[in-house]
C-alpha cells in the first residue's frame, strides 16, 4: 500500500519520495518529512528551543517548547499562536476569527477522490489511493478534512481541503489555501514564473528570504504575470542532482503561493485561491471544496521533477479523444487576415495549406455579428454573412471536400457593448451599480456565476457545433476582470462572486467537452494567460503566448516546460518580419521551435516563396514522424536560454532508442570553436548513431562531453540531431 498508518505516524509513500505527518500528543498534526525514503519515522528532528514570543497552547502547561509558532504544521491555522503566514481563516457567529484544528479521524480509500464542480486528477481505482484526515476545531463545530491522492508510480501526491460547518450557526471563510507544506530543514531556494502578455512564464531563480515571499494573481484569471506553479529547490540543485519539490495549482482564477523563511529559519509554502478575491459563507450544514495542488518531489534534479508533473499531466489531467493521440496540424488566419478577410480569402489559405500537407484551417475572430474590429460584435454568437456569404456550414463542407479539418474561435466569457447581446442584457455583464465598467480591449466581461450567462452560452455555441463540421475550437478570454459585482448575490456575498464565475466557467466547459468529446478544444487568453493545469483538464492543449517570435519563444517555452509536457503547448510558425517584434527569422528556425509544442502555421502561405512552401511541406511531414515522441517522450531542458546564449531540448522514447535533439543558437561569434551540447537521459553503456551519418557514439560520451553543434551563421540558428540507439 501506497499509505500506511501506524502509531499515530501517516507515510504516504511513492517510487522514489515519502511524505510523513505525525498526530502529537496534543492532537495537532505535525509535518515531519516531504522527501527520499528513509525507512525511519523522522520526527528526532524536532528539537525546538523556547522561542522567545512564541505562545504555547494551554494544554501544554508549563513546557514553554511547545509551540505551535514553531513546530512544523501540516495546514496551518490562525488566531491561535502560530504567526506565520496560515492557510485558513474563518469568522464565526460571535466575530471571533480562532481556528485550532486537533486530527478527529481517517480514512483511506482505494482510488482517488474527485472534488465537485471542480478539474482534479483522475484515476482508475487500481492507479491510485485517498487519504482523509478530518480536523476538528477545539471550541467550534467547523472541520477541515484534508485529502491527499497518492499515485505512487508516478511520484505524485495531489493535495485539496473541505471545509464542513456541521454547527447551527454560519462561518465565513477569509481564506482558505489548497495546501500547507513546512520544510524544518534544508537551505532552499524558490522558483517562481513571472511575467507579462507576450512574455509569459519566465523562470526566476531567488533564494527563500526571511519574511514572506510570493507569487499571485488577483486578476480573476491565472494571468500572464504570475503562473499557478512554484518550485522549492535546495541551493545546488540542478537539472540532474540535488531536492526540489513543486507545486502546481489546478485553478483557473485568482490565486496566492507564499513562501515564508521564519526566525528559526524553516520554510512555510502555502498555495491556493487568492484571500484579497475571496470570502465564503458556509451556512450550517455546508461544504466548501478547495481547488487541487499537484505536489511531487524529486532528489535528482529538475528534469526528473518535470517528467513526474508532464506525466500526471498528460495522463490523469488531460481528457478527450485528443489526450494522447496525434492532433492535426493547422493553420490559422490570424495573423495572416485579421479581421479583414471573406470566404475566397479563407479558402485561398486553405487550398494552399491543403497541398503542403495542413490538416486543420482554423476561422480566428470575426466571422461572427458585426465583428470587424475590436469594439464590436462580442456575444453574437451568428455568422456575419457579409464576410462568410454562404454561411458557415457551406465554408465547412468545401474546405472538408478539400480533405481538411475545419475549427472556429470562440471567445464566450466576453460581450462588446456595441452587440445585440449587451442591448437585450446589459445586466450579464459585470458592472458596479453606480459606476462605469472597466474596458480592456475595448470589452465587457459576462457574469459567468450567473446560470442564466451559463445557459445562453451552452446553447448558442452547442447549436454552432451541433449544426456545423467543427473538429476544433479556439476558447480565447482577453483581458483581466475587475468590478466584481453581481445581481445574483446578496450585499454580503458579493466577495463569492469571483470563485464562482471560475465554477461557472468550468460548468460550460464540462457540458461542451462532454457532449463534443470528439472536438479539440485548445485553450487561449491573449495567449498564455490561462495556462493552467485547471484549464488543461477541459483543454489538452493551450495557446502558449500572443508572442510568436521564434527567439522569445525559447525563453517562454524554457519556462512553461517546468511544469507543462509539449503537448499541451500551442504553437504556430507565423510571418515575418515578427508581427511582435519585427525580428526576421528564418523558416527553418519558425520551425523547430514551433515543433516544441502542438505545432501549426499563422501566417498567409500564399506569400512564402515556393522554396519556403517545400520547407514548410517538409516540416508538416517531419512533425507528424515526430509527433508522438514530441507529445509523450521524455523531456530534457538542455541549455538555459538565460544563460547559455542558446536554447536547446530533447526527448526520448519510452523505449530509450529514440532521441531527438532541437536549439537555437541565439548569436554567431568570430573566430571561436564550436559549441558542444551536453546530453541527459542516455544509458552510458550503450552506443548511439547521429540519423543521417556513420557517427556513433557511447551514451557516457555524449552525456560527459557532449555532441558537437553546427558553426552558427548569423543570429537565430536553428539545429536538430537525431540519435538511435545501436
């Protein structure tokens, strides 16, 4: 078994990690280790001094070390003496806001627990085992139940809390984190994701200072600025030695990562729905369910970390027909139209794309109402005739006689004030009485905790699919929200309001991914500003960034593979110069490193050169041989693009015979030797061969002292190695 419990000490235990807690003699639930199997209770490493002004519970009497402001808590609380930063406050009936939980009781069960209304990892009941610890307040009715899903091959432990008030009065929640982790020992370091619209997932290396330190979004969105994901890493950690623990956050709203390093220099992570966006009344009787945290912890480095989330990910995340199978190469209009564009300008796309070997034509925005700009038309969810003459259904039926695939772009949680839609319902977008919306982008968002906006948009976009070939959609949200408001809560419930437009939204993607489980819907806000294992639940792949430069997309795709596997990794080869950056890059370099995700084109192929339309001809082919090692191999980050003055990657087969290799070299140098990369993942005893050459080479050769790269020439040079086993 996965967890056991024996003399008050639960071991959750996967291939390589133990994660242990222990109830101490006060009832409080201790966390002792998060880290290599020892085989050992560690709980001799709680030796705590008398910590000046740290408090001591009652019950505790005269033993002043004793203190819940020091020892190591497993979901901390407040108003109770520990000071650290807690992961739940409530307000109870008589204004008070203590919480002292003390462990009530257990459960474990086969398979893994399921959270309603909400994304969370899934398994089979043989794949996976549930641990419930139920915690009970010493003075109130409220209980906190922790539940934890154990997947033990896949070194993986999931993390999510109920709330229950089973007294007679309500509680409101202030805050309520996903997960509590306090590590006693150690000198970490964190790793969080920052950034910006098109320059997403930036990864930044600081070390865990006294104080608090965090990583958050409050923009009703997982945002561009901020990624639901951290890593806890030991100073010299690396991609193949060294502890690091990450924390992914399955939520697709505002949320808060913490780290704390206290006055005895532990480390505190707490992770979940953002506090300055939330409150919950939970009236007697009722249960509120956290989003999940996906936790795994890795003693040989960053890579194997990254292999552990990118596998849970793709395998008990990620649904539909699409999950693990091959997805259709496309090519999408943006880029190439704008919202300028007819049926012949569509179909001329299409006809081009269809001889190189394209799968899928993708309709980007503005086929729909009065759509001809970014100020109009959101909401009316009806073809605009003046663009697409004979309707969408007859624009399907002839680029399927062309033996493509057809998809549409969607951007349903948006309503522009100029739309029919915004006439006839002004009150479905969010506004405070009394004040003038906030605009982005020219838009209003709809209230998406209004089942009536829910309903409207089920039908509209189901009669779309219903009545039309549609085999993939394009889910964009453009912009963050504000003005929180809705006429469907009370005054005092008001603060509910930004988790349950995230619940609203998950409703409307459940009902369509079910009903059209056959469609492939890819995710997109302004690019990668959802880019979230939450809405990868729904969406198996996302749109990575608005920015489609083939240079900065090596640093963003540095940053999201951390966490996120290839697939789920929307990326296009588009037009130059760059429509971000004016950098002009060859098609070759476009190329691969849009082969670093589930690759397309956004460019008009009517404007290549014939020898650029073989290029593009051979890259289709060369992907799709290529897919399913891109799609479920093994990943290797093999040079730091912040670092190195290049950026390169790999992957291996299931099998280890495979390995293919891809960079780009960021700038040629004079009269210097050529680079050489260092491998990973290769067995060191066998021989492998370059593809294409008569070159072999051990596995400890390549791995030790690398394969030599091509001269660079010019800035931007792409290059791609492939080696089998021999």
């Amino acid at each position: 078994m996965a967890i056991t419990v024996k003399d008050k000490i639960f071991n959750l235990e996967t291939e390589n990690t133990l994660y242990q807690m222990k109830v101490d003699r006060f009832g409080v639930l201790n966390h002792l280790w998060y880290g290599e199997k020892t085989d050992c209770c560690m709980d001799y490493l709680l030796d705590y001094p008398d910590a000046g002004f740290s408090g001591n519970i009652y019950e505790a009497e005269n033993e002043r070390t004793y203190s819940l402001n020091t020892l190591p808590q497993e979901y901390s609380t407040s108003g109770v003496g520990d000071f650290r930063i807690s992961a739940i406050s409530v307000t109870h009936e008589d204004g008070s806001n203590a919480l002292d939980l003390r462990v009530r009781e257990y459960q474990i069960k086969k398979g893994k627990y399921e959270i309603p209304g909400l994304p969370a990892v899934y398994a089979k009941e043989d794949e996976a085992e549930t641990l419930e610890i139920t915690l009970k307040d010493t003075a109130t009715e409220a209980e906190v139940i922790l539940k934890y899903g154990v997947f033990e091959k896949e070194d993986v432990i999931t993390r999510s809390v109920v709330v229950k008030n089973s007294g007679k009065t309500p509680i409101v929640i202030n805050k309520v984190h996903s997960m509590c982790l306090d590590i006693p020992y150690g000198d970490w370091e964190w790793m969080h994701f920052y950034g910006r619209h098109t320059m997403e997932r930036q990864a930044e290396r600081v070390p865990v200072l006294h104080g608090i330190s965090e990583s958050s979004s409050s923009r009703g969105t997982s945002s561009h600025h901020q990624n639901p994901a951290v890593l806890l890493c030991e100073k010299d950690c690396t991609e193949t030695n060294g502890h690091c623990i990450g924390a992914a956050l399955m939520y697709s709203g505002g949320f808060q990562a913490q780290v704390e390093k206290d006055q005895l220099e532990q480390v505190r992570l707490v992770m979940g729905i953002h506090p300055d966006t939330f409150e919950w009344t939970l009236e007697a009787g009722e249960a509120f369910y956290t989003p999940e945290v996906i936790l795994s912890c890795s003693t040989t480095g960053f890579a194997k970390l990254s292999q552990n989330f990118h596998h849970i990910i793709r395998n008990h995340v990620c649904r539909g027909t699409y999950q693990l199978s091959s997805r259709p190469v496309l090519i999408n209009n943006w880029e190439a139209t704008y919202f300028d564009f007819n049926e012949e300008k569509i179909l001329n796309i299409a006809r081009q794309a269809s001889k190189l070997g394209i799968d899928m034509m993708v309709l980007d925005d503005g086929w729909f109402g009065k759509r001809d700009d970014d100020c109009s038309g959101l909401g009316d969810w009806f073809v605009n005739e003046k663009k697409l003459n004979g309707g969408l259904k007859a624009l399907v039926e002839k680029i399927n006689a062309m033996g493509m695939k057809f998809g549409l772009w969607f951007e349903p949680e948006m309503v522009s004030e100029d739309s029919d839609l915004y006439r006839n319902h002004p009150d479905w977008a969010i506004q405070i009485p009394g004040r003038k919306p906030m605009r982005s982008r020219y838009q209003l968002v709809l209230d998406m905790s209004n089942p009536e906006v829910v309903d409207y948009l089920y039908g509209v976009m189901s009669a779309i699919l219903r009545e039309n070939h549609i085999e993939y959609v394009k889910w964009d949200m453009n912009r963050s929200i504000s003005d929180w408001y809705t006429a469907t809560l009370s005054r005092g419930r008001q603060m509910e309001m930004p988790h349950r437009y995230v619940l609203g939204l998950y409703e409307l993607l459940e009902k369509l991914t079910s009903e059209f489980p056959d469609v492939l819907f890819e995710g997109c806000s302004g690019g990668g500003g959802r880019f979230d294992a939450g809405m990868m639940y729904y969406c198996p792949q996302i749109w990575c960034s608005d920015d489609t430069d083939a240079h900065e997309r090596t640093f963003i795709q540095y940053g999201t593979s951390f966490f996120y596997p290839t697939s789920t990794v929307g990326s296009h080869v588009s037009a130059v110069p760059n429509h971000q950056t004016g950098r002009i890059t060859s098609i070759e370099t476009r190329g691969v490193v849009a082969m670093a995700g589930s690759f397309g084109y956004e460019l008009d192929l009517n404007q290549l050169s014939e020898e650029e339309k073989a290029v593009v001809a051979k890259q289709v082919t060369h992907y799709k041989e290529y897919q399913s090692l891109i799609y479920n191999g093994d990943y290797y980050r093999l040079a730091n693009p912040f670092e190195d003055g290049m950026s390169a990657w790999s992957w291996i087969s299931e099998d280890k015979k495979t390995i293919l290799v891809q960079g780009v070299l960021f700038r040629a140098k004079p009269n210097v030797l050529r680079k050489t990369l260092r491998l990973m993942g290769l067995e060191a005893k066998k021989n492998y061969k370059i593809a294409g050459t008569e070159e072999m080479y051990t596995g400890v050769a390549l791995m030790s002292g690398g394969v030599l790269l091509q001269r660079a020439v010019g800035d931007d040079v792409s290059f791609e190695i492939v080696l089998e086993e021999i």
